[in-house]
C-alpha cells in the first residue's frame, strides 16, 4: 500500500460491533490507559460518543460484512478511519477473547501502527465492486448446478452435454428438469449483468482505457477497475503485482535462504492477469509479438507466460494511475531504453 506521512492524532479508537454489543476502546496520545464503553448496537448512539471526544481521531474496524457502512456512517466523526486486516492480527487470538478484550488490543495495534489496511472508499465506483461481487456470485453458483448436473449423468454412464436423462426415471427427470431451468435463467441473468457492464463501461473512461489492452476485455476491464479503484493507493508497480500474486518475496535469515513465499494477494486479479495473457498470446497483436520475443530470447514457455501476465499487469495499472490510454508496442520503447 502507498506510504503516507505520519499523523499525529489526540486519540485512538478501536470498535467491536457485533448485533447485540459494540465496544469501542480509546486510547489518549500521552497515556497508556486504555478506556473501553460498552453500547447497543445503534449507529446514533456511536455518532454522539466519537462527537463528544474533542482533538484529531484515528479509528480501526476489522473487515467484516458491516464495516463498509460503518466506514460510510462514521467517516465523518472522525479524522481517519482504518478498516484493517483480520487475518494480520495475530495478537487478538492470544489469551482470553471477548468483544472487550478485542476491542482493546486492536486499539493497541492502532497506537503501534501494526495493522494491515484494507482499502475502503465513500466514492460511488465502490459501489462497482459491489455489482461485480455479485456477478461472480452468481458465476460460481451456475457453476455449482453444472457441475451438479454433470455428477448426476456421470453416475448414469451419460455425457450431459450429448445424451438425456430416460423420462421414465421420474426423480431423475424431475432433478433434471429443475437444473435445466437454473442453467436457463442463469444465462438469462448473465446477459443483464453483461448490459450493465456495457453502460458502465460506456460512461468510465478508465475502464474504456483498459478495454485498449490487448487481452482485456469489458469484463475483465470491470472487474479490475472494481479491485483497484484508486491506483494510487499503489506505491510503485512492484507493490501491484504484489497484490496480483505476480511476483514472491525472498525468505532469509542469518545469511540462509529459505525459499520464495507469495505474500496475500487477490485471486481474482491474478486470474485475470493470467488468462489475459492467454488471451493476448492467443492472437495477433503487439502483445502476442512481445511474446514471441521473449521466446527467441531464451525465456521458457511458462516464463515468457509470466512476463506477459505481469506486463499486461503494469501498463493496466499505469492507465488507471496516469488516466491515459495504453500505447501499443510500448515495450519496443522499454526495451530499448533498457539496453
């Protein structure tokens, strides 16, 4: 993530919500008291407490399915909010648990500055993320009957896509049947879905940028444009293909090597890096040609993969972070820079 400069603030905040309880736990700049009241869940009650506390404010959330909208509801009653890391934080699992407890030590995790943020966002393309979300949700779900229905002909000997299910075996018929119609309205709703996406793409001028990729197309242009939002948020390349699963990270101690470790990524973006790449060598175009290039070179056939996944990866994140269009053959100019 970009490295910003440090803030200094009067107060640090934590917030344990859960449906029953919420405990929020504060910490003053020059005292190592921690404070912690307990509230009903009731977002007003929230809002009157963080006003009442005068000076600059920092707050932390976990990732859960309700801190975006207490990002939104409280962005404004405090000077920063964090929505940070639950896999990073590793102290909260140490000794006795409760929302209390918790609510403590990430509020001393906050003060130390240990915590993994995760990006959240009040601009409306987050809501994006939101409609690509639920795409992929129901991806994986026709998914699931597909493979369901072909489970079910495999265990009668038949091929689903060639044969049929006999109609005098009603349970069968019957399951058939019903698969069928999901598979239908499936298809149905992945055209509306798809519509979408077009009106989108036809309004966001990023996403008409990253559609000049070769190898991107409006979907896969969406859905990284969903990941990302603020390419900004990126240091450097080498910090993107970091969250793309493109790249390792050496592991050394006391002179030794321990290998190569991939740090937390998002599958999804590595997934589509990949099977741009696919798509780009799949073709005629200037990609294709850096591949062959690569290849003439001495690169293998699953380096020269990887390089085209990772190229693609950087000049996708250099339209959303310049907001210009993607120039073709530009790794003739790196190249020739380079040498």
């Amino acid at each position: 993530m970009k490295t910003t400069k440090k803030t200094y603030y009067n107060h640090y905040l934590a917030i344990d919500w859960s449906i029953d309880n919420v405990q929020i736990a504060r910490m003053r700049a020059q005292s190592e008291k921690i404070i912690t009241k307990g509230f009903a869940p009731e977002i007003e009650q929230i809002k009157d407490y963080l006003a009442s506390i005068k000076g600059k404010k920092i707050m932390t959330i976990e990732e859960t399915t309700s801190s975006h909208w207490l990002y939104v509801e409280l962005l404004d009653y405090v000077d920063r909010i964090i929505i940070c890391d639950p896999y990073r934080n590793s102290l909260l699992s140490e000794g006795p648990k409760n929302d209390k407890i918790d609510a403590r030590k990430l509020c001393l995790l906050l003060r130390s500055g240990l915590l993994k943020e995760v990006y959240h966002s009040v601009n409306d393309d987050y809501k994006i993320r939101k409609l690509v979300s639920s795409y992929e949700a129901l991806v994986k779900a026709a998914v699931r009957v597909k493979n369901q229905k072909s489970a079910i002909y495999r265990a009668e000997g038949l091929k689903y896509k060639k044969d049929k299910i006999k109609k005098q075996d009603e349970i069968l018929s019957f399951i058939d049947e019903r698969q069928n119609a999901l598979i239908k309205l499936y298809t149905e709703e992945k055209e509306k879905y798809k519509k979408k996406f077009r009106e989108i793409k036809s309004r966001n001028k990023t996403i008409k940028m990253l559609c000049g990729i070769s190898g991107i197309g409006p979907i896969f242009a969406i859905k990284i444009y969903a990941k990302v939002i603020d390419a900004n948020r990126f240091e450097n390349k080498y910090k993107y293909w970091g969250m793309c699963g493109l790249v390792k990270h050496n592991r050394e101690s006391g002179g030794r090597s321990y290998g190569k470790k991939r740090p937390r990524y998002s599958r999804t973006l590595k997934s589509i890096y990949k099977s741009a790449a696919m798509a780009a060598i799949g073709g005629k175009n200037d990609i294709r040609d850096y591949y062959d290039l690569l290849l003439k070179q001495g690169y293998s056939i699953p380096e020269a993969k990887n390089q085209i996944a990772r190229y693609i990866a950087k000049v996708s994140y250099a339209v959303m972070k310049n907001k210009i269009p993607y120039k073709a053959y530009q790794w003739r100019e790196l190249k020739k820079v380079a040498a």
